[in-house]
C-alpha cells in the first residue's frame, strides 16, 4: 500500500471505532479494514491487531451501552465529550471558536456533517473521517491536513484519548484510544518532518 | 618623516569591529524607540514617538530591533566559533578583568588616567601597560559579558512571548520582567562606557581610530602608550 | 474637535443584575474567571444601623494619565486621542506589568491569547456608531456613553444636569474617565482606589535603573565634555602661546 | 467634564521622568495599532426573535456570524424591553452552545434514573412513544396522559395533549406562581394583570411595593420602567422581611413580619376607608360593596396590625395617607409569586380593593388598559372532549373551581399521579420544566413517577425530572427555531417573531416538528396541519393582513398606543370591568355565588417557635428560577446560593459567615448550604436564593452546588383556590 493510502485507512479506521458501533458497520467495514492494515507491516501494525472486535450480538450491544455512557449521556456527566472545540474552547461550550477551522476545510472540499448524523463538524468521527479523505489524496491536500492536525487533532485527541482511557470499562474503547493517540502522534511527527512545524505556520494558514 | 607602522588587527576583526558599532547604533536606535511608557521608558518621551511614526508603528520597530538583535548575536557567536583560536582566546585573554586585584589595578589606572584630562594626578605613578590598557580593560570585560546578556536577554524578550504561553505559568512572565530589566540595565552600562571610548578614539588617541580603519598603529604609539605590549612585540621579533 | 469619550454610571439607577458584565462576555469571548466590567455591591450601615446598598458598575477607566500605559515596556499598551486607552495585541508580551499599576484592577492575563485583555470602551462599536455592549443592555439604563466634548450629547447634558464622582483618592488620581452619580451620597472608602503596588521589575526600572542610568550616563558625558572643553582650552592657549612668541 | 481633570498628571512621582524631554504627549501620536482578531466585528446579520430565558419574553436581535449565533442584543421596538437585556438574556448564547445539553434521542435502558441511556433515531423515539401511548389510551382512556409543561414554549404540546383527548395539561405558571394575584384581580375587577403587567410605572408617583422585588425578580420592561420612575422622584415604600436591592432604592424598608402582608393591607383598607381617603367619584360611580367592606375590615385597626405584622400603626396610618395624597398616580405593587399563605387569595384581594379605592384603573401612572393585536389561530378540528374532570381539580366544581384551568395545579397534578387518584394516569409528557425543582414535594414526585407505565421528557437539557423519562427527546433551544407568534397586550398592541438564528445543533428538533411527527403516529395530524413552524405563523399573519416575510425584516409589527384607549378615564371615557356585576366588586359575588368564604378575613400564620425561623427564598437578577443555575456563564456571577441569616440569630447557633450550616423543616426535610451573615434579613427569619441545590449529577456546573428551597418549602395549600403556601415552612439551622 502507498503511504497515503495506509494513512486514510488508518484514520478512516479511528473513525469508524468511535461511531456508534453498530453490528454490520463493524462486521463489514471496520473488521476488514484491521484486518487489511493488519497485514502490512508498519509501526500501526500491534495496534491495529490489538482491537478486540466485539463476537457476537451481545457483546456488541455491551458496546453500544458504553458508548452511549461515554459519549452520548450517562448518570453521572458525559465522561468523556468527544468534540474538539470542547477541549479546546474551555470546556464550558460546544460550537465554540475553534471549530470555524474544521468548517473552513470541510467548505474548502464540499463537504459537511450528514444530516442524519446529527453530528457536530468537530465530533471526533467527523474530524478523522475529513483527516482520511484528505489522506487519500496523496499529499495534494497537505496544507489542509497540517491545519487540521496542528490546530486541532493534535492539540485535543490525546487529551480526549487519555480521557477515553481513564474512563472506560471496555477494552475496546482502551484499544481504539490508544490506536488513535498513536495514529495523531505518528502523524504529526511525519508532518512535521516533511514541511517543519511552528504553531505560526498553522495559524497563517488558517487566517489565510 | 614617516612614522614606521605595524598591523595589528585584520580585516575582518575591523569589519567585525564596525558591524558591531553599527548594530549597536540601529539597536540603540530601535530599542529606544519602543519603549513609550512613561514609567520604564528610556529615551526621551519624542523619540519612541519619532520612531514609531517613521516605522508606521510599533510592530515594525519591534521586529527590525528582534531580527537585527538575533542576527547580530548570531554574526558575533559565528566570528568567535570561526575565530576562536586565533583571534578571540588571545583577545580575551589580554581583555578580561577576572580577579579583584586586577580590577583594583584597572581601576586606579582608569582614574588616573581621567584626573589627568583635567590636568590633575600628574604625579601618580602608572604601571606599564599591556596591549589594553586597565580602561579598555574594564571596557571590554563590560562589553563582552554585557553583550552576553543583553543577547541572552533580549532573546528571550522577543522570542518567549511568541512561544511560551505566559498565562499557563506565572514564570514566564516573570522571568520576562528580569530579563527586560537586565537587557535595559546592561544596555544602560555598556553605553555609559561607550562615552569614554569614543571620546578617546575621537579626541585623544586618533591613531587607535586610524588603526580601526586601516588595521595599522603606529610603533611609537605602541611604545608610548602600551609599553608591555611594545616589548613583546619586540621579543616576538614583530618589530 | 477630538472626542473624548467617558463613561457615566448613575449608582441610583443600578441594580446589580450583571447584564452588562454578560453582554460583555458574549461581545469579546472573555474566558471564564476573567471579567473586562463588573458590579460592585457594597454594604454599608445606613442610618439608625439599617442597612444600606451602594451598587458601583465599573470597568477600565480609561484614564487620562494612564499608568498602564506608563508601565507598558513593549509599547502596547496606548492611549488614543479620543481618551480610550487600548491594548495592541500584536505587540503585547503578556508580561503583566501593567496588570498591577492599575488601580482599578481593570486588567488581566487573557490565558486564551496570550495578552492582556482590558475593557476598550468597545472600541470596534463605538467606531461604527454603536453604543458598548454593556451601555446598549443596561436594564436599569444606569450607563450612559458618549464624547464629553460635544456639547449636544447626552453626556455633556448629563454631566451638567447631576452631580458626577470620580473614584479617585488622595494617594490615586489618575484622572479616570467614567463618572458616577451617587445621589449625593459619599462614595464607600472600599471603592475608592489604593495606590497600587506594582512589580518589583517595574519599581526598579522606574526608581533604580533608569534614574542610576540616566545619571550615568549624563555625568560620564558630562566628565568628557568637560575634558574636551579643557583640552580645546589647553590647545588654543598653546596656540595663543606659540603665536605670542612669535611676535615676541 | 474632562476638563476637571486633576492637572496634577501623575499618580506617583518618579524617576521615569528624568530623561523626558519636553514631555511629547505619547498618545497624540498617530500610531497604526493592531487590534486582536476577537476585537473585531466580523460581518454578521441579524435575526429577530423574543427571548426564552424567563417568562417576559423580550424581544430580540441575534447577531449571526459564520451561520451561528454569536450576541444577543435587544429590539429598541418592543415594548417588553424598549432594547434592554437583562443578563440571563445575554446569556441565552449559552442555553444552545451547553456541552450538557441533550443532543440526541435517548431510550432509557437500564432502571427509571439509573442513568442509562441509548441514542436512537427519531423514528424509533417516535414509534415507540406512539406505541405506549395508544395503548394506555386503549386500556384507561385519554385522560390517562398527563403534560406538564413549564410555561413558554410549551404551545405544540398542550396541543398534542387536547388533541390526544385528555385535560389533564398543567404548567407551574398558576398554582405555584401568579395564581392568587390574578385570581384576586379577576374577581375583584374583572380585570387580571397578566403576564406582562399592565403597570403605567413611568408616570406613577408612589409605590407600596409589598415584596414585590422588582430590581432581582426582574423583567426588563417592568423593571426599567420602575427605574425610570423612582430616577424620577417617585417615592417607594419597600414591605419585605429582606432588604433587597429594591429595598436599596426605596425611602423607607418596613421589614414585616413573613405572611403577615394581608394584616397590614387590611389595616390599610380600614384607615382608608375610615378617613374617607379614598376616590369617593370612582368608588360610587365604579364600585360595589364599600359598606359590606367598612364592617368587614372594622376590626382590623392599625394597633392590631401592628401587633400582627410589626409595623408600626402611625406608620400605617401615615402610609395610607401618602398613598392617597398621590393617587390615581399610586401602586400597591403585588408580588409577582403570590404563592406563600394559607389565605393568598386574602392577600390579592386586599392589594386589588387597595388599588381599586386609590381609583387607579385606567388613570395614568396606574393601570392601563392594554391594546391587542388581534392575529386569528389557524382552523383547526375541535378538540374531543374529555368526558374526565382534570385530574387536578383545577376548575372543577367542588373541588378547585377557582384554579385556572388552562394551567391547572401542578403541585395537584402531581399528587394525583402519584395517588391514582380521582383515576388512572399512566403517560406522562413533560416539555421542559423541572417538577423536583418547582414544586415543593420531591416525595409526590418519586412516588408519581413510579405509577407511570410511559414517561416522554422534552428538553434542551438534562435535570432532575426528565433523568427518569422513558425516552428523552432532545429539544432545538429557541435561538434554532421559529415557534408560534408572540401577540401582546401592552400600551401598544403588537405581533413579534421568533425567528432561527441557526439550524438546530446535534440531533435536535424544534417543538412544533416532534409534535406534528408525534400526532402524526398517533393519528392526530389533522391538529397539525402546517408543515412547520414557519408555514403556521405564516398562515396566522396572512390571516392578520401580514406576512412572514414582512415580520421577518422587522422582528415586531405594533398597533402604535392610544391614550384615550389605555386611559379612558384620563379621557373622560368610561372604564369596564367585566364582572358579574360590571362594577369593580370589593366583596366579590362569585366567591358567595360559589358558596365560599369571601377569603377577606385574615387568617392567622404560622409562627416560629424558640430556635425556629421563617423560611424564605427569592430570586437574584441573573438566574431565572432553577433553570439557569448549569448555564456556565449564569454560573460565574453565583455558582451557589447562601442561607442569609440575621447576625444576632447567628450568633446566638455560634454560625460565622461562610460556615456550612443545615437547614431541617418540621418534617425533617434538610439541606446543607453556606451562611451569609446579614444584618439584611430579620433576625426571625432566613433566606435562600431560588433554583439551586441541584442533584442531577449530569449537570456539570450545577451538581451539587447550594441548596434546594423547594425540598424545604412548604407543601400547604391555599384554601380557595389549591395553589401552594410555600411559605409556611419553619426551619431550624445547626452549624456543621
């Protein structure tokens, strides 16, 4: 695989393990998608294997149940809000200043949240499913995908990943944390090597 | 009658030499010149008011005296690491005032050597000098440590609040507020040296200015006025 | 003619309801735990003990002799003709030392910018017409905005028609901008300004460093311009000397 | 003015100056200054809409930047804030931006509040709704669903509800809240005050505020124009055991004894009526009753009151005197929730007998009559009838007649599903509105929720009620819909719209959508026939000679104010009171013709034995009863409430300001809070601020923080008419 085709899927694999895990979603996309990064040799290859797909319908609907405690609402407050203008605009509100960022770029390539899903742009499977589609045109797209990871995606998902680990029951969610935090972490530094990094530049550009 | 020369310093020492002194003069110009508040202004209040309106406002004068600053640190550190052997070690060797004895020593020659402007001390009894004497001594040992600083200083002022989230860590700020008192104080000190050294180049010993154009100084002048220096150069069959 | 903007809080019509320091927030995005305006409810002894209420909106005063911009080393801090003294955050170091040589407490380290945020009379609005967020939401209509210079506005009237305090004190006067009226009242000693306390860098640049370098520096030019002078002396003596002899 | 001053220059001396030059005034300079990005004003346009942070309604302008709402300003044009938002309002941005607010269609899974939840799609919500809903009706009838609301944007469902066939609709509106004052108006003169009380406060002279905290139980309207009174001259006599920020304004405090207000009223109706004090032409032109009243209130002299309420006779006598002296241009100024006595009736009727001998009706700087802006509902089918009685009793002969029927009872409403009793409720739809918090029985709560078969909340976001729905359904707050139109009653009559400032965020819809979505599962289209909001209003104003459109660029279309109209008398027109006897009665012949007490009496109150204290609890000018305490802006100004306790009674229980102290009722119902020492309260009564004490751990800001006073108030009644006598509880408070 080219390394920009490994990349898309990789994110497009995070993504997928933070939707609502929904049997067949998981059965026909997400399996075969490990399964295929599985199989070629890189620095994701542990964390991929290390998933533990849920068997069967019970344990996927276990699944269900913490990611809707997670995520969606619990008894206690949602333990770990999975939107990044939450992180990054103070915690105290959604919709804040910081996802104009990802709205730009999804503008930029046409694209927007499904109606359906009800999604804020900044929801986490929004931001890595963007960060996979512009993945997958092979570097043509590098100053949008350094601006989404340098002012967004590095900045919350290992603080989101951490929190992701801290609070959960299942070692699913453990694994998906993991694989994400090191899927940013990788990707930064890969970024970062190929065109230099300063906070600077990710702010021109995004003014520009 | 031709006075018999020897060189004494190269050329890129003298470049080195005025690249400093021009620096120094923009720095100066543009340092002054941002500092408005009345309370820790430096300059007269009409001069950051001059600069400023010149330069369109504060931000350029606060770039150009950041990016002249970084580059003329960096030209000095390059000329010493490339220099090191051969000019700068012996330089500071000959210039820098390290114990109190020696201190003393430069600083009653520095005295001395003031009264005497006005005609007073001309009895004192002065030791030989080297190739600086105990004024330019204490000058270069204030300029070399100063520069340091001020470098130090003045990196840290212009680079930490673009880097260093200042709200997350009270230090930051606080080291910020030292490093803009040490960079001002410093600067201040270098400067109040400075008088004296021009005032001799331009006054009092032109042939030390010649020398700094044309790298050349008179043997008689080295005899007379650094006379250690003279018998050295004698020994090491340079004259 | 250059305006002069100034604020007005008529105390008698305040009724602590925050919907100036809420509309502020919303404006400017302030981070939470930092204000740019707030109210203060101060409770005194009325007469025969009863309780009594004094209710003080405040914000920057925007000050004629601002000490913050006194303080200011990085030249952001500046005050504009028409009085409203603004933070240029291009240039702002967020190193704070203006933060305390404001005697109002108007100034504070905006963790989200990196620079020091501060009250600026809504500067953007003004400029286009509108009254400040607070001024435009007030509920009790106790803020009142305008240029004090324009004899026609309702400031000026107002400034004319009611008795206007400034929170000045014997040891602070630096000539704020934002008046109140109290209703005759005296204002309560806890609102008036302390002198300040600024930090220890600030103080001795002020009353060290700078006084010791400027005298330095005047009385080392001092020393060789008297040198100079002595030897331009020296020399035309000589040379009145030498043509004396010469006639001799 | 500026030029005053001080010459003197500096703040300190120092060594600054020392290498000034001619002192170059720095900031003369022209210098080119960078603002920061967030002190810009981006492009933006603005929408118009009316709040719906409290119950005023103010109207709005929403700033929209980048699609979403960035400030809420205010709409110079309507008449319920003339432009002005109070802070609640500004941070209405908050309501919709919420990180705890409810995002999605949630299906309970485990047990009733044990807090787990699946997200589902709005059709499963809607399949499931309509499935348990059916099935009750089928086997209890329609009456069988009860609807709480909360008091604003509840409209859809009180529609859903009738259409569904059942009356049992309730909101807290009446019974916990106006129900007396407006009772009391309504038998007296025909006339209730209404929502937005039509009070000519500009031009009034002297109000008699009788707890009516007008400047922290604030709405923009009213409040400003008070302000705008007393800037004036107008003199103000404050009657509450709390010296409030009201209090501040006023000239004179009277801090009366807690539920003794009706003594002290009826004192004053005697002096009044004894000194001859009152409009003699409008009482014998407008009036019934006077001599029935003069025996009636003989025995309440002002000695008695004095002994009853504490304020001093002379003082009474004096404040009659100065209530006459500025009539027609005079108030007493009821308190909004007149919900406190076992006789709040008593109270109303005095306040409205008061207003009525001082000849304020229709006179300027006292009540005015309100023009209207007549826009037509749209057809619809009418509703089935309910063979049922409300289950409340609201309305009901034999029960609570007088209780509005429209709001019912809430308290009542409770307690009946909670007994099953007079019959079976086993549905209950909540839209917004938190009964733990605004009723004062958490017992009857848990015990109502326990005997439902089927429990849909409606909400923007999570509380203590709507933790034990069966499936919750994620409201669009008002900044992300068009709702029903807003007509009003003030001096100018006039028709507002609430218009989208942004799509709904997350998964949400507005209320007219799930209610149309709804009815239509359950077979009820034909009470929804607009397509949306927008195509209702729409079909309204078309009917009204309007237009959405042309509504839409102005926010608000008004019927400008015709003196001769809202102050006929002023005019030399006639007045009208719409009562049995179209005469203002000053004993009422309803309350005979139904066979009731005239409530004129007084009724002795609860007193606080040794160690006891009134309990009492308020509102502060930026939250809005318990529904703001998790907004995190609202949060910042008071994130908790304090008990307020006098000095001398704190220090005779050793409490400290800001020591943790408990506060227990006779019935053992206890709270935890921090103490504010005071010398603002009386020394035998306490005080807390209202809403807070929340225990819904999904609200971050909120959880946890305070007290709640609806666990400590009381759980009495008013005996005429159902609604709740909060204030009868008596507390003690130990130090922790």
């Amino acid at each position: 695989m080219a390394e920009h085709d490994i990349r898309m899927k990789l994110h497009l694999l995070c993504a997928g393990l933070f939707a609502e895990p929904e049997a067949e979603h998981l059965e026909h996309v997400l399996r075969p998608l490990a399964a295929e990064l599985g199989q070629t040799d890189g620095p994701w290859q542990e964390g991929v294997r290390a998933l533990p797909f849920p068997e069967g319908g019970r344990e996927t609907a276990q699944l269900g149940l913490e990611y809707n405690r997670l995520f969606v609402l619990a008894k206690g407050h949602v333990p770990v809000q999975p939107y990044g203008g939450y992180w990054l605009d103070g915690k105290s509100t959604l919709y804040g200043p910081s996802l104009r960022t990802v709205e730009r770029i999804m503008a930029a390539e046409g694209l927007e949240p499904a109606q359906a899903s009800g999604l804020a742009p900044d929801h986490v499977v929004c931001e890595l499913e963007l960060m996979a589609h512009l993945a997958s045109q092979g570097g043509k797209k590098a100053p949008l995908e350094k601006t989404l990871l340098f002012n967004h995606l590095a900045r919350w998902t290992p603080d989101f990943c951490r929190a992701v680990m801290e609070n959960t029951r299942e070692e699913f969610y453990c694994a998906a944390a993991k694989l994400l935090e090191e899927t940013v972490a990788r990707d930064e530094a890969r970024l970062a090597a190929h065109m230099g990094r300063t906070a600077g530049d990710a702010d021109e550009e995004e003014q520009a | 009658m031709t006075e018999r020369l020897i060189r004494v310093r190269d050329r890129r020492t003298i470049a080195l030499h005025w690249f400093n002194a021009a620096c120094w003069a923009l720095l100066l110009a543009s340092g002054f010149g941002i500092i408005s508040g009345d309370d820790v202004r430096l300059a007269p209040a009409f001069w950051p008011g001059l600069v400023q309106n010149l330069a369109g406002g504060n931000a350029p004068v606060v770039s150009f005296h950041g990016v002249l600053g970084m580059v003329w640190a960096a030209s000095i550190l390059a000329f010493a690491l490339f220099n090191l052997r051969r000019v700068v070690r012996p330089f500071l060797a000959e210039v820098l005032v390290l114990t109190p004895v020696t201190a003393w020593r430069d600083l009653r020659f520095t005295t001395v050597t003031l009264l005497r402007l006005f005609g007073l001390a001309k009895n004192a009894e002065l030791p030989p000098q080297g190739r600086y004497n105990g004024a330019q001594r204490l000058l270069g040992t204030l300029i070399v440590l100063g520069s340091v600083l001020i470098a130090l200083s003045g990196a840290y002022l212009f680079l930490a609040p673009k880097l260093l989230p200042f709200a997350a860590n009270p230090l930051y700020g606080e080291l910020f507020r030292w490093a803009l008192m040490v960079h001002a104080g410093t600067v201040f000190a270098v400067l109040t040296g400075l008088i004296p050294h021009i005032y001799f180049a331009v006054v009092e010993e032109r042939e030390a200015l010649e020398s700094m154009k044309s790298g050349q100084l008179p043997v008689d002048f080295i005899r007379h006025h650094n006379p250690l220096w003279y018998e050295e150069l004698h020994r090491s069959g340079k004259i | 003619m250059t305006k002069k903007y100034v604020m007005l809080a008529d105390a008698t019509r305040c009724i602590n309801c925050k919907a100036c320091v809420i509309a502020c927030r919303a404006e400017w995005g302030t981070p939470l735990g930092h204000s740019r305006d707030w109210v203060r409810e101060v409770e005194m002894e009325g007469p025969g003990g009863m309780p009594d209420l004094m209710l003080l909106p405040g914000r920057c005063q925007h000050c004629d002799d601002a000490p913050c911009v006194e303080s200011c080393p990085s030249g952001a801090a500046y005050q504009r003709e028409d009085g409203v003294v603004l933070v240029d955050h291009e240039l702002c170091s967020g190193c704070e030392l203006c933060v305390p040589a404001c005697p109002y407490d108007a100034r504070f380290l905006n963790p989200e910018t990196g620079t020091v945020s501060k009250c600026t009379f809504c500067q953007p609005r003004i400029d286009a017409g509108q009254p400040p967020a607070c001024v435009g939401t007030c509920v009790g209509r106790a803020l009142v905005f305008g240029d004090a210079n324009d004899p026609a506005s309702e400031v000026s009237r107002l400034l004319q028609e009611k008795e206007w305090l400034r929170l000045t004190s014997d040891g602070v006067n630096v000539g704020p901008n934002h008046y109140y009226h109290t209703g005759g009242r005296p204002l309560p000693p806890e609102a008036l300004p302390k002198p300040t306390t600024p930090h220890v860098q600030g103080r001795l640049l002020e009353e060290v460093v700078n006084p010791l370098a400027g005298a330095g520096l005047l009385g080392m030019a001092g020393v060789f311009v008297a040198a100079g002078m002595k030897k331009l002396l020296d020399r035309r003596s000589e040379v009145q000397r030498q043509e004396g002899g010469h006639h001799d | 003015m500026s030029k005053t001053t001080d010459p003197s220059r500096r703040r300190f001396l120092g060594g600054a100056g020392l290498l000034a030059v001619g002192g170059y005034p720095a900031r003369a300079l022209a210098r080119v200054k960078a603002p920061h990005a967030a002190e810009m004003l981006g492009p933006s346009r603005e929408v118009f809409s009316f709040c719906d942070m409290c119950y005023w309604r103010c109207g709005l302008k929403i700033r929209v930047r980048d699609g979403r709402a960035v400030k809420i300003e205010g709409n110079p044009e309507h008449p319920n804030n003339r432009g002005v938002v109070c802070a609640k309002g500004n941070a209405g941005l908050m309501a919709a931006y919420d990180p705890d607010r409810l995002k999605f269609p949630l299906l309970r899974m485990g047990e009733r509040g044990a807090g787990k939840w699946k997200r589902i799609s709005w059709d499963e919500a809607y399949d499931r709704i309509a499935a348990a809903f059916l099935k009750a009706k089928e086997q209890y009838g329609p009456e069988t669903l009860a609807m709480i609301g909360h008091g604003t944007w509840e409209k859809p469902y009180h529609r859903l509800a009738h259409a569904f066939g059942t009356p049992n609709t309730t909101s807290p509106v009446f019974g916990l809240c106006c129900g007396p004052r407006d009772v009391a108006n309504q038998l007296v003169a025909g006339r209730p005050l209404g929502g937005n009380e039509t009070l000519d406060l500009e031009n009034c002279r002297y109000f008699l505020m009788m707890g009516r905290n007008i400047t922290e139980s604030l709405h923009n309207g009213e409040t400003l124009g008070w302000v705008e009174a007393v800037a004036k001259g107008a003199q103000v006599v404050y009657v509450d055991p709390r010296y409030t920020i009201t209090a501040s304004k006023a000239k004179e405090w009277l801090p009366i004894r807690p539920l003794t207000d009706h003594a002290f009223l009826l004192a004053l109706i005697r002096v009044m009526i004894e000194e001859r004090l009152y409009d003699t032409e409008f009482v014998a032109a407008y009036t019934l009753g006077l001599e029935e009243l003069e025996r009636r209130v003989a025995r309440y002299t002002p000695e008695w009151a004095e002994e009853e309420c504490g304020i001093a006779a002379k003082d009474i006598r004096r404040i009659a005197r100065e209530l006459a002296a500025h009539a027609p241009a005079a108030l007493v100024y009821s308190p909004r929730r007149l919900t406190r006595t076992s006789n709040d009736l008593g109270t109303g009727l005095a306040i409205s007998i008061l207003n009525t001998l001082l000849g304020v009706w229709d006179r300027e700087g006292g009540i005015f009559s309100p023009l209207s802006f007549p826009v037509p509902e749209p057809d619809l089918p009418p509703f089935p009838h309910a063979d049922a009685p409300r289950a409340d009793g609201a309305g009901v002969e034999g029960v609570w007649p007088l209780a509005n029927a429209q709001y019912g009872l809430t308290n009542q409403m409770w307690s009946a599903i909670a007994e099953q009793k007079p019959y079976p409720i086993k549905l209950l739809l909540t839209a917004g509105g938190n009964g733990f918090m605004n009723s004062t029985d958490f017992d009857a709560i848990r015990r109502a929720i326990g005997q439902l078969d089927f429990f849909v909340a409606a909400d923007i976001a999570p509380n203590e009620m709507n933790q034990y729905a069966d499936i919750l359904l994620p409201e669009a707050s008002y900044l992300e819909r068009y709702d029903d139109l807003q007509t009003g009653g003030a001096k100018e009559g006039f028709v507002a719209v609430r218009m989208p400032a942004m799509k709904p965020l997350h998964d949400t819809r507005d209320a007219w959508t799930i209610c149309k979505q709804l009815a239509g599962r359950l077979g009820l289209g034909a009470w929804f026939p607009h397509a949306s909001a927008a195509e209702l209003i729409d079909e309204r104003l078309k009917k009204a000679g309007l237009s959405l459109a042309e509504l839409e660029t102005k926010g608000i279309v008004k019927k400008p104010a015709d003196p001769a109209r809202n102050f006929p008398r002023e005019h030399g027109l006639p007045s009208v009171f719409p009562t049995p006897s179209g005469k203002v009665e000053l004993v009422p012949s309803r309350l005979k013709a139904l066979g009731m007490d005239d409530a004129l009496d007084y009724l002795p109150q609860v007193r606080p034995q040794d160690g006891e204290f009134h309990f009492t609890f308020g509102r502060v000018g930026f939250h809005t009863h318990a529904r703001t305490q998790n907004n995190p802006w609202l949060a910042d100004l008071m994130g908790e409430n304090e008990l307020w306790i006098h000095p001398d009674a704190a220090s005779r229980q050793g409490i400290r300001d800001g020591d943790r102290v408990e506060v227990a009722d006779r019935n053992s119902r206890k709270e935890t809070l921090r103490a504010k020492v005071t010398r603002r309260i009386r020394p035998d009564t306490v005080f807390m601020v209202h809403g807070f004490g929340h225990f819904d751990p999904r609200m971050r800001t909120a959880h946890g923080k305070g007290a709640a006073d609806a666990n400590l108030a009381s759980r009495d009644r008013d005996g005429h008419l159902g609604t709740v006598a909060m204030g009868r509880s008596l507390v003690r408070v130990r130090k922790l």
